[in-house]
C-alpha cells in the first residue's frame, strides 16, 4: 500500500488522536428495554484491554479514505491516472500459515472453547460450510467451522488466527447468490454465528432493536408480533436470511421502494471483530450523529472483508395496514412509466413489483394461484396507510394513473386474505418459474439501473434470452430498478450459455449507469466488473482500506475486491 507523505502522516495524526480517546463503555439499562428473548442470554461485550486501542487500523483505513477523497477533488485527468497508477500496490496478498500451523489453530481451538460441539471438523459440517445449492460457484470448504456464542469467542477465533495465520470466513444464514461463505483453497476457519441468535434489547419507544447476528429478518418480526409491538423490521430479502448477512451484503428486498436498503439508515450501529482481535462499537444509539465519520457503513457491504460482526442496533419502523392490487399492461415501459409516476405522486406504496409475462404463464403452470392470470406483463402493488379511508385513497389514485398507461385488470383485495394470496403469487416467484421447465435449475441473478432505464434493459435482455435459446422469467423491483432474473438450464451446455447471458446482463446494466448488483451483492461472482463500475481510482481505495484494516488479508479472501482489471475476465 502507497500513500502519499501528507496521507501518511493525515493517517498517523488521526490514529495517534484516537488511541488517547477513553473507551466507552454503554449501558443496556433502562425502563423502555425489553430484554432478551434467547432462552440463552447473550453475553455483554468486553471493552478491549486497558492501554490498547481498537481504533488504530480503522482511524487508519479512514484516514486513508479522507486523503484519497481530497486527492480525487483535486486531480486533474492526468493526475488521477498517476495516483491510480500509485496505489497500485495495494493489491492484496495473502500470507497464510502452512498445513502444519493449520493443524495447530484447530487444536488450539479445541482447547480454548469448552463446548466440544462448538469446534468440528466433521466432514460433512465442513462440506456443508462450503457449498450452496444457491449458486454455482465450485464448493470449497474450510478446514474447521467453530459457532461462536458471544463477541468474546469470536476475539478468541479471530487472535488463533491470526496467530498461525489461517483465513477467517463468516458464515450465517447460507442464502449468499454469489459465493460469499466460500473457503479459499487452502482452507480456513468458517465463524457460523447462527447460533449468535439473541434479541438483547428491544427499545419500543425509541423504534430501535439490539440483537446478535445470527438473529433471522423473519424471526424478529415474528417475534415483536408475538409481544403486540407494532413496530417490524422493513428489510426483506430472502427469508433465512439473518440480520449479520444482511449488514454485510447491503441488502434490501421488495420494501425498498418505500424503506431504501441496508445502506440507508436502518443500521445504527456494530460492534464488530476486527482481523486485529480487536473490538469496536462504530456509534453510540442515537437515531442520528454528525459526530465523525459514519463507521457503521464501512462495514455495511464489505461482505465480512472488515471484520465480524457480532451485535447490531436496528431500526424498526410502524407496522401499517396494507393492500395488494395487481395489474396487467400492454408492455414492460408502459407499466415503468405509470410507476415513475405513481411514485412521483407520493402515494402510500410499500412494494411494487415488475413481473414479466413469462412469470405470469409460469404462475398459472405452477397452480398454486387462487386464479388464473392473463399472461401479460404485469405490477403487483401493496398499499400502505394508516386508515382503511387512506388504503382506499392510494388504491383510487394508482387504478387512475395506471389506466392512462393502458393498463387493464385491476384486481384490489377485499380481504385481508386475498391480499396476502395475491402477494403469494409474486413471493412464489422460484417455485413457480421453475414449472415452466419441468427438470430444470434456475440461475437468479440481479442488476439494477436508473428506473427510467428499466425498460431498455428488461427489452435487450429478454431479446438476447431468446435468441440465445434460453428460458427465463423476470420479476423486478421496478420502484428502484432493480430485477431478478432466473435463467432456467438443463445441462451443462445450457449452464454455460447461462453463464455468457449474465454476464453480457451485467454489462449492458453497467453501460445504462447501473450496477453489477442490487442487493445479492459482489462475492466471488461480481467482483470481476467492479473495475468497469466503480472505476479503478476507487477499487483501489477500497483495496487501500482493506490492507490497512486486514494486512494479512485474511478475513474473507477471494470476495469483493477484483484482483487486477482484466476487460476479457467475466464474473461469476
């Protein structure tokens, strides 16, 4: 890593300012807490030890990041191509320990944790840790899985490997697309913090939860439905999936037309497990700060590159009533403009999604459906409001713009279990697309674009599936132009030209100003276009933090960062 002499000493400066700084220690008390809920209490964090900070490698990685904003304000074209050039040798390597060091990080594993069934190296608990019936990605798994039960096993954990250098991959819910939880081909050590599963506090009054990693999206909200608190956690992805995964991907799900992703303000802080061993909490509890940089989101979308994250606070956000309407169009733009402009009319919309008319026959072959759809495509809207007379209002107003687009079919619930029929059949999207070729697997991948771009990249991609011969349906969450596409293959040749779509898929988004991915993440199949995306200047600052953070790059290796800009290379 190469820093200029002003960064280096910006960085030193700020990391001296921070190892002075007194910890803090933050109480867990008070009358609006709910404690936890785990028959198994979660253990309090340990402030690190006195005379060591746990700052330094962060308030380094930051300074560098301050120092690399400054120098891109002020580069002209040409110097900016140079101070690419400089930071080239941020590259990462990795420097592990030998089998035999291996060896002796797994023994010693088993002689610092007491549980015997929390240290295993059990062949089918390390095959299980290294494949997912989710992807493609090859299967590769650790040489030991340990479960964690508190921020102190995991400091334990992360200091043996350290110690004899032996990767660290975390692990939690196993719903990762794209190969996130995969070991590295030396092995390593899987961290599953599934078992780190506790609520610790719930604060009703302030809207805000405190939990473990482990803890599942759908569990939670189960959970504060059980206890009549009508607050719920607005972030939707797949339905294992856990709060840990969820930070560390950046997720969202079909609420984030209404309630943004996990890279909005739904995180309010983590403490987390730095690769040093060391323990940090980014902020306190307030809803909001001004207070330095916003830690939380460095954290937020490193995919477990960073550090472990092992406690969380979350936001909650009012539980509304709602109802689901579903509507036909004559093609993917009209319905993309009469969402452009329901959005625009500050509606109570939750969720709107796009599914294509491929997805609509796939539903009717599924026959799950309590009717049977035309199969056109189509928009699935779930209204939000705090009255009945409001619900009604939002319905009126969305039946009138979709009409001037040419809409047809507006099917409103009467009920509160017609509505969630009627959301079922757009939740049912794998089981029902994958009717339509009796035999077949399905490859979801996603893109996102502007939603004014939408329409283009829905058309040029549904003309390259078919001309290349390839079975797909499409379901998007049009509110913010993000789609999911499930490309259907038999064998191994229809993988492959599975495999040559997406990644012509994820170009195409990238040249409409859009992203390799809009909530899956970047894992070991995306990382290859973030040079194209992002541009190498910050690649490169991303590659620049993680050195300072993670020297021995050791946490999470093969995920995220491209390894150099290859234009031939494809992801995934």
């Amino acid at each position: 890593m190469h820093l200029a002499p002003s960064s280096r000493a910006a960085a030193k400066r700020l990391a001296g300012s921070l190892q002075r700084a007194r910890p803090l220690t933050l109480a867990r008390t008070g009358p609006a807490a709910h404690r936890s809920y785990s028959a198994t209490p979660a253990d309090p964090v340990s402030p690190p030890p006195k005379g060591k900070s746990s700052s330094a490698p962060l308030a380094f990685a930051l300074g560098a990041a301050l120092s690399g904003g400054l120098a891109y304000y002020l580069a002209t074209p040409g110097r900016d191509e140079a101070s690419a050039r400089n930071r080239a040798g941020a590259d990462l390597n990795a420097q592990y320990g030998s089998p035999e060091d291996f060896k002796k990080a797994i023994a010693e594993l088993r002689g610092v944790f007491a549980d015997a069934d929390a240290v295993t190296t059990d062949v089918e608990d390390l095959e299980e840790h290294g494949f997912s019936e989710n992807d493609y990605h090859p299967s590769s798994h650790p040489s030991v899985v340990v479960w964690p039960a508190s921020t102190e096993d995991v400091v334990k954990v992360v200091k043996i490997a350290v110690k004899y250098r032996m990767p660290v991959i975390p692990y939690s819910g196993a719903t990762s697309l794209e190969g996130h939880f995969r070991a590295p081909a030396v092995g390593g050590i899987c961290v599953d913090v599934s078992k780190m599963d506790n609520i610790i506090e719930i604060h009703e009054s302030d809207s805000d939860v405190v939990c473990q990693p482990g803890l599942r999206w759908m569990d939670l909200n189960e959970i504060l439905r059980k206890k009549g608190i009508p607050l719920f956690f607005p972030l939707d992805p797949a339905p294992g999936a856990t709060i840990g995964g969820m930070l560390s991907t950046g997720c969202s799900g079909t609420n984030a037309v209404r309630y943004g992703t996990a890279k909005a303000e739904w995180f309010l802080n983590a403490t987390v497990v730095l690769p040093s061993g060391e323990v940090i909490k980014t902020r306190r509890r307030a809803r909001k700060s001004s207070a330095g940089f916003d830690t939380t989101k460095l954290f937020i979308g490193a995919e477990g590159t960073l550090g472990i994250v092992t406690e969380v606070t979350i936001r909650l956000a009012p539980l509304l009533p709602t109802n689901v309407a579903v509507v036909q169009f004559p093609d993917v733009r009209s319905a993309t403009e009469a969402v452009i402009e329901v959005v625009n009319a500050g509606v109570g919309i939750q969720c709107v999604e796009l599914c294509d008319d491929q997805f609509m026959r796939a539903t009717n072959i599924y026959g799950q459906s309590s009717r049977k759809w035309p199969e056109k495509d189509s928009l699935f809207f779930k209204f939000q409001g705090p009255t009945p007379r409001a619900l009604k209002e939002t319905a009126d107003i969305v039946k009138a713009v979709t009409a001037k687009h040419g809409a047809t079919g507006f099917s409103l619930a009467r009920s509160d279990q017609e509505a969630h029929d009627l959301w079922m059949d757009r939740k049912n999207a794998l089981y029902s697309s994958l009717a339509i070729l009796p035999g077949a697997r399905g490859w979801s991948t996603d893109v996102c674009v502007p939603v004014s771009r939408l329409p283009d990249l829905v058309y040029e991609t549904k003309k390259d599936l078919e001309e290349h011969g390839l079975l797909s349906t499409i379901v998007g969450h049009v509110g913010d132009g993000n789609f999911h596409a499930l490309l259907l293959f038999r064998n191994d040749q229809e993988l492959e030209d599975a495999h040559a779509a997406v990644d012509r898929m994820v170009k195409r988004a990238i040249a409409l100003d859009g992203t390799c991915t809009g909530e899956h993440g970047v894992g070991m199949g995306k990382r290859a276009y973030l040079y194209e995306e992002l541009g190498e200047g910050t690649v490169e600052l991303m590659k620049t933090i993680k050195n300072a953070v993670d020297p021995l790059n050791l946490f999470n290796p093969g995920k995220l960062y491209p390894e150099k800009r290859d234009s031939s290379e494809r992801g995934h």
